[in-house]
C-alpha cells in the first residue's frame, strides 16, 4: 500500500467510518505495524493542507448555486474544564430536486459557538435563498441593508410538521402507555393536511422548475391557504398555553415567518423541506458516539474540511476512499489550471476513476 491510499484510508476511516485514531493505531499494532497516534494524526494534518485546492474549489461551487440548504449540529469540544459545545456547519447545494444539471456538493465549517457572526460570515457576499430552519442566528442574513443583499428565507416544513406530529402519533402515545385522549385531533388533523402538500412535491420531484411551480401554483396553493386560514381559526380557540398552541405559533409568531414557509409557491427551484442539509450532517451525529469529542479547534477545522470531501463524494456516487486515494497521487503533478479535473463530478467520468 502506498502513501496516498494509506492516508486515504485512515481519512476515510476516521471521518466516513467515524474511527479515532487511537483505534486505528491498535489495529495496525494487531497486524504488526507499528504507527504511533502522533504519527498518524501528522498524516491527516498533511492531507487537510494537500487537499485544500479540491476544498476551495467545492466551496466555491457551492457558493455559487441560487439555492443552499443550510444546517449546524452541535460537536463536543476539549476545553479546560471540560468538554463545551462546539458547531459543526454545512451548506449544501443539491439542484437535482427540480434537474437544475448542477452536482451536488456540501461544505461544512467550525466554529466554537452558535452566534450570527458564524453564518454571516460562512455566506459573506452570498446571495440566494437559504433554506434552512427557524434559528435566529440566521436573521442577520435576510435583512435589507444587508451587502450585496438579503438572503431569501425558505423554511423548512418538516420542522414545523414535526412539532405537531409529536401531539398527535398515535402509535408513539401507545407505547409509552398514555390514554388515547391525550392525542391531540388538531395536531392530527394539522398532519393530515400538511401531508397532502408532501404528496404533490413526491409527484414533482425531479420536474424542471418551471413544471414544478406550475403544479404548485395550481394543486399547493388552495391546500396552503386552507391550511392557513384553519390553523388562525383553531388557534383563536385554544389556550396561549397549549402545546398545539405553540406548533401553530411555530408558522406563525414572527413577522414574515408565514411568508418564509411558503416561498416555495413563488419558485420552483425551493424545495419544501430542509433534509439535505440534515442528510449532510447525519455522519456528523453517527459519529459523536464514536469520537465523543473534538481535541481542538484544528481538529475541528480539519474534520470539516473531511466532511467537505467526503460528504460531496458520496453525494456525487463515488467511493469517497478511491477517490482521495487518487487525488492524493495525482494533485502533487497536476498544473493549477487543471486541478478541476479531480473534482468529484469530474473524476468519476475519468479511466483512471474506473481503475480506482
């Protein structure tokens, strides 16, 4: 095995597999190789810096798209005293909802906090719609004075179709030995006509965008507006305490909230949930339980730019291990203008991909 596929494989391992080093050091012990944890977290050090052309240059792909998903997840971190709560941040872009042509690609940044000043300056100079859910951090990006521009808000309807889901999964209040009139039939009835909106976007799904609007403005648009116009009127009869009370307040409580959740109506590119993003994050979440914690701030820096690579590998259907591997052999001898060539949905049409 040489370098580049032994350092491919402990990437891979340690971010794809959500291996720490110190476990892929016992097992190359158990197999007679001796490689200390120093030794191979160096490795890894020297791939995130030998990588960072292909990183800079998904990012750059991603901040070009009109339509991102936006998500963070918390990551635990090293600090004195303690572990604190540190963030993991992806921005993805996934056109192949309404067949924009475009391939798929995410970036993921750390930070050690969850304030505004993180997402303000992840999309500094972005302008589009950012699909994303109900945090606040993420006002600073939709104002007006904003430079070049507010952001469009879309949120995401899966996080306001949870909130009454829970009030009203029948099986869920089973199991936990709950009396049945403890299901909420608003919150029930609220699901019910939410999911015959996800209904029409399955039938859309991978429609060129101006197909979808059409469809949208013609089948979604009644059902929102009736969803609307029922939800104000069951909320006027319930208490401000009441927990539907807060899922209906969810859609509604802020100005622009309402208009936020239908954006979608207006374009045809604006998908009805957030789950790409989540999607993204999903090895992040996997992964915690096997890493528990981030040693350090680089170390932190280093697995977003991992998740960078490896997450866009297998959004593009490649094998994330064979395709660092060959990039890690190639990117030393290849001109500066050429390195595009090595990108994910460029390497995969390649002979030497094949071979890999």
């Amino acid at each position: 095995m040489g370098w580049p596929s032994l350092i491919a494989m402990l990437v891979f391992e340690k971010y794809g597999q959500h291996q720490p080093l110190n476990r892929q050091a016992e097992r190359f012990a158990r197999e007679g190789v001796e490689l200390s944890l120093s030794t191979l977290a160096d490795l890894i050090g020297h791939a995130t810096v030998a990588l960072q052309p292909i990183h800079t240059l998904i990012e750059s792909h991603v901040r070009t798209a009109h339509r991102l998903h936006g998500d963070d997840t918390t990551v635990p971190l090293l600090a004195r005293g303690g572990a604190k709560k540190a963030r993991l941040w992806t921005y993805v872009r996934d056109d192949r909802p309404w067949n924009g042509g475009a391939p798929p690609a995410a970036f993921f940044c750390f930070s050690r906090d969850r304030a505004a000043t993180n997402p303000n300056q992840h999309l500094a100079g972005w302008q589009g719609v950012l699909q994303a859910d109900a945090y606040g951090g993420y006002n600073d990006l939709y104002r007006g004075g904003r430079d070049p521009g507010p952001v469009t808000s879309a949120l995401c309807w899966a996080h306001a179709r949870r909130k009454f889901f829970e009030l009203a999964d029948i099986a869920g209040t089973v199991r936990k030995g709950k009396p049945a009139h403890q299901i909420s039939p608003v919150a029930l009835e609220a699901v019910k006509r939410i999911d015959a909106i996800f209904d029409i976007e399955r039938e859309i799904n991978g429609l060129d965008a101006d197909a979808r609007l059409a469809v949208r403005r013609k089948l979604s648009r009644p059902l929102v507006n009736g969803l609307h116009d029922w939800l104000q009127q069951e909320r006027a009869k319930l208490s401000r305490h009441n927990k539907v009370t807060k899922a209906i307040n969810y859609m509604f409580e802020k100005e622009g909230r309402w208009q936020a959740f239908t954006t979608f109506l207006e374009d045809g590119r604006i998908c009805l949930t957030n789950n790409a993003a989540e999607r993204a994050l999903r090895g992040v979440a996997l992964g915690r339980k096997s890493w528990l914690f981030a040693g350090s701030e680089r170390g932190g820096h280093r697995a977003a730019a991992m998740y960078t690579l490896i997450v866009t590998a297998k959004m593009n259907d490649i094998d994330p291990q064979a395709w660092l591997a060959d990039v890690l052999a190639r990117l030393p001898n290849m001109p500066v203008s050429r390195v595009h060539e090595l990108l994910p949905w460029n390497w995969k049409s390649q002979p030497l991909a094949k071979a890999a």
